[in-house]
C-alpha cells in the first residue's frame, strides 16, 4: 500500500523501496524541506517527455503537470 500514497513527479524527490514480503521503505533522492510533498516517480523517469506523457495517461489514466513535464523535458 505504501506507494498508492505517494503522487507521481518525474523529477521525484523519493523512490521505494521493495524489501523481502512486499514490504517497502522511501527513500529521499534529495534534501527535502520541511512541509514539501514526498513524490516518487510511477515510471522509468529517463523516458523522454512524449513517452512519458502516453505512459501515464495510458497506465495511470492522468497527464502529469509537474514542473519537468510543463517545461517539455
């Protein structure tokens, strides 16, 4: 269950985990400051902005709008 709360970012500020019995753990990729979001990335972030943009919108059903994707990287 862990990930479903998480949102998706693709420059994320988190990554999961998975540990032995589906368990898992975030870990920071960053300094996070106090009060931001904890984001992870639903997909292989190295996609460019096209491949990524039908991946969630086809796999996840939404067009991501996070700051990498509204400046076209």
């Amino acid at each position: 269950m862990l990930p479903s709360f998480y949102n998706h970012d693709c420059d994320p500020n988190g990554h999961i985990i998975w540990i032995e019995n589906a368990d898992a753990r975030l870990k920071a990729l960053r300094d996070v400051d106090e009060g931001e979001e904890l984001r992870i990335c639903y997909i292989d972030a190295s996609m460019d902005h096209d491949a990524r943009q039908s991946f969630l919108s086809q796999g996840f059903g939404f067009q991501c709008n996070c700051p990498r994707c509204l400046s076209g990287d």
